[in-house]
C-alpha cells in the first residue's frame, strides 16, 4: 500500500517537475527577446499610431471590448452539460468488460438510459434552434 | 525520490523538449514546403541547401522583432495569454509514450489526464482575445471558445470508444492491445471522429475560422508579434504533433511492427522509428487536408460538430459497447461503421450543412475542367 502511494506521488511528482520547465521554456523564450531590447538588437520605438489597436487600416472606431453574438453563451451552456456527461462515462467506459460479467445487459442498458435521456435533451435542443447559427 | 532521480527526470524532461523542439522546426518547414508542392511552387528554398535553414532564419527573425503592447491592452492579460496557451499543450507530454519503455509517467488514467489538460488553451485564446481590447480578437478568441467545446465532445466519445474496447486508460496498454490488428480497423467510424474533431481542436484548415484572415484579421494574435507570437505558433505546431501522435497511438498501432529482429536497445530504436513514420504519414494528412479543402463558415462548423459529429460519436460508443457484449464478430463494428460514414458523407453532399439552399455551391468536377480543356475552351 506504501508503495503504491509512493508511485502514485512519483507519477504527479514528474507532472510538477514537468510544470516547471513547461513555464521556464516559453518564459526564457521572452526573457532572452527582453534582453534583445535592453542590448539594442531589438528595436523599442513605440508611438501613438503603432499602439493604437489594429482596426482594417482605419482610424480606431470601437474603442476596447465591443458587443459580441449571445449564441456563444447557449453553445457553453450545451457544452457543460454534455461534459459532465461525458465525465461518468469513463468510469463506465474503463470497466464495462468486468463489470458486464458481473451484471450482466444491466450495465449497457443503464447506460443506454443514461445517453437516452440525454439525448432527448439534444433533440430538445434542437427543435428549440439552439443549435442553429443563423 | 532522493535528489539524484530528481536531476535525472529534468534530465529527461529536457530530453523530451528538445526533441519537440526540433520536431516543431522541421514542422514548420515541412509545412511550408508540402503546401507549395501542392499549390505547384518551390517554397522556401534560399536560407541554407534548399531552405533547409528557414526555420532557424525565422526564430532569428521573430526574436529581434519589436514587441508591441497596443496602448488600450489589458497588459497583464495580454502578457500571460501565449504561456497559457503553451503550457496544456506541453503538459500532456509528460504521460506519451514514444516507444515501449519511452515515457516519463505512465499514468493509469493517462488518456482522461490529456483530455483534461489540453482543453484548458481554451483559457489562454480568450485570455489572448479579451486581453488585446481589440474588435477582431474579441470574436477571433469566442469563435475559438465556441468551436473548441463544441468539437471537444465528440473528440472525448471518440477517445472513450477506444477506452471500452481496450478496457483501459492506460496508453501503453491500448498501444499493447493493438499487437493483433490496430483500433483503426475495429474503429472506422471513431478514427474519422478522432481526425475531425482533432484537427477542428486545433483549429486548422479547414477549421481555422478562429483566426481566418479574410474575416477576423488574425483572430486572437492579431495585437501580437515577435516573441509573443513565437510562442503561440510554437504551441500550434506541437498541438499539430500532438495530435498526430495521439492518432497513432490510438488507432494505427502505436509502435507496433511487424516483427523485427532486433532486441534491447537496437529494438527500442527501431520501433520509435517505425512510430515515428507513422506519425510523419498523419502529418502528411493533416498539412494535404490544408492544401486541398477551403475554410467552413462559423454556422457549418457549428452544426457540422453538433449535428453529425456528436451523434455520430453517441452511435459510435453504442455500437462499440453493444459488440463487445454479445460478443458478436469485429467486422460488424467496422461493417456498420462505414455504413454511417458513408451517411455522413452523403450529408454533406447533399447540402444539409449549409442551411438554405441559396447558400449550396455547385462542386466543379476536376474531370469536367479536363473534358472543357480538352475541347479547347479558354480558361
């Protein structure tokens, strides 16, 4: 049991050391463009047209964040409901040849139930126009 | 761990980015020169023999550029959004395996820990997007939210098909499942699932309509350059890799060969080879799909991913766990699998996609440009 902890605590341990350098790479990366700067090889030079935000060439019309489509809050809500879904379904997923043996139909047709109710909910959706872009 | 395995796994660790790194090098070159190919150009061919040296010339390039901070920007947020970017989709490497003893964790739940992980660049597009206090990456960085949780679903169903048939999450073991026959043939229907959803989670042509020039400018990068913007195009090639490896691993076999005469070392050598080949063929895939299909518009994307995709991969996870329980033959599922990609096809065909009929473009046949040319028509 110790040492199933201990590789359980190696395995996440490598992940943290792993952490590290994935933030130390990129990082350095823009450290060594800061130093560029300071020695002079990357050119500074900013002004007041050069900052101001990118719009198509023109002057700057819409100043910071501007209006945006309200579908993206439908399409998140379908999102979250169909990933946590998607969550119980590992578990299910990963022991369905055992416990199929065991159960016997009951496990594929809990979870045919289980995706059928949700289902209904995407076909809800969808004759609501959820789904639809435009 | 005493400090000596320490040392040894950043040793490693540091392996394993280095090897990314250049493989994102010759990435970035092998792209340039396969679209050319395909558009009938030469591509880069000035720095070093024949371009050889491009990349090197562009890094040179991106570092001595000037970094511009737009004078509006949320600088924070700004500054952060191309690490956050980076840093999921460098993590997952900690738990692929390259070859059979070639990882650096072997997690029990590798496959759910990457599906966690990778989706979290949604955070840094945003982030990227909202920082920048610019129309055009406020809706390139949303169109990026929109389509990566849309395409994530059937991305996941697809992966969790692969979980029932090899009873694991683990990917050493699926690759070991696959000594026989790879997952490809048991699973048509989930590879096709597997590649669309990957490349739409990647946002490459033809999903790219997050940063699509004609119509968001450069998306969620448009206020970015130099170093910054190195960053996120590093991400976008190792992503690309990814991908491709992830699509080995699961469905073409891993570093499964024919059996090769070798043992040890030589043995470890040759099969990361053969993994690597594989990999190199999906690639291929992956750059010959942008060198051949036009961009989709945000409303196909959405209904292609909600509409078809989703209860494909619904269909797809039944039918891998209803033949595993009657234990009926494995060419059923690849029967009916291709069944439903041929339905998937004729969808699209047909126009179903595209929402109104005004909006179907009539598809010009290679064949009838030759027919015309041949009777001496001007083109």
């Amino acid at each position: 049991m110790a040492d199933e902890m201990n590789t359980y605590f190696t395995q996440y341990g490598i992940i943290a050391i792993f952490a590290a350098l994935a933030v130390a790479v990129p990082t350095s990366m823009l450290l060594i463009g800061w130093a560029l700067s300071l020695l002079k090889v990357r050119p500074k030079k900013p002004s007041f047209v050069k900052n101001s935000i990118y719009e198509c060439g023109f002057e700057t019309i819409t100043e910071r964040w501007s209006q945006f489509n309200f579908r993206y809050y439908s399409i998140a809500l379908l999102f979250v409901i169909f990933d946590v879904e998607v969550v119980f379904l590992f578990p299910w997923a990963a022991s369905f040849g055992t416990m199929s043996e065991e159960f016997g139909l009951f496990v594929l047709g809990e979870m045919t139930v289980f995706i059928g109710i949700l289902v209904l909910g995407w076909i809800y959706a969808w004759k609501k126009g959820s789904l639809e872009w435009s | 761990m005493s400090l000596a395995e320490i040392i040894g796994l950043f040793l490693k660790a540091s392996l394993l980015l280095a090897f990314i790194f250049i493989v994102v090098l010759i990435l970035t070159l092998a792209e340039r020169k396969a679209l050319a190919r395909i558009q009938q150009r030469k591509g880069p061919n000035r720095v070093g023999f024949k371009g050889i040296l491009q990349p090197f010339a562009d890094a040179l390039k991106l570092l001595t550029k000037e970094d511009i901070l737009p004078a509006s920007a949320n600088k924070r947020i700004f500054w952060v959004a191309p690490l956050a970017v980076f840093l999921p989709g460098f993590l997952i490497w900690v738990t692929i395996p390259l070859a059979k003893d070639v990882v650096l964790a072997n997690l029990d739940m590798g496959l759910f820990y990457i599906t966690a992980i990778s989706v979290l660049s949604v955070m840094g597009l945003l982030m990227a997007g909202w920082g920048s206090a610019n129309k055009w990456a406020m809706i390139g960085g949303l169109r990026a939210a929109g389509q990566l949780i849309s395409y994530e679903i059937p991305f996941i169903m697809a992966i969790l098909s692969i979980g029932i048939l090899a009873q694991s999450f683990n990917l050493k073991e699926i690759v070991d499942d696959q000594a026989r026959w790879p997952f490809a043939i048991k699973q048509p229907l989930g590879l096709f699932i597997f590649l669309t959803a990957g490349l739409a989670e990647l946002g490459r042509t033809p999903f790219d309509i997050h940063h699509a020039e004609s119509e968001v400018v450069g998306g969620p990068f448009v206020e970015y350059s130099g170093a910054h913007w190195s960053v996120f195009y590093l991400a976008e090639y190792m992503n690309t890799f990814t991908i491709a490896v992830l699509t080995v691993l699961l469905f073409l076999g891993g570093w499964q060969s024919p059996t090769l005469p070798f043992s040890g070392t030589v043995h470890t050598v040759a099969s990361l080879s053969w993994f690597l080949i594989k990999t190199a063929l999906v690639i291929w895939v992956i750059f010959w799909i942008r060198g051949t299909y036009p961009r989709l518009r945000i409303d196909q994307l959405m209904s292609f991913g909600w509409k078809i995709l989703v209860p494909a991969s619904f269909i797809n996870i039944f039918l891998t766990a209803s033949v595993l329980y009657y234990a009926l033959p494995d060419w059923v599922i690849t029967v009916v699998s291709f069944g439903f990609i041929g339905a998937i096809f004729y969808f699209i065909r047909r126009g179903s996609l595209a929402g109104n009929k005004q909006d179907t473009v009539k598809i010009i046949k290679t064949s009838d440009i030759r027919a015309q040319l041949s009777n001496g028509a001007e083109v």
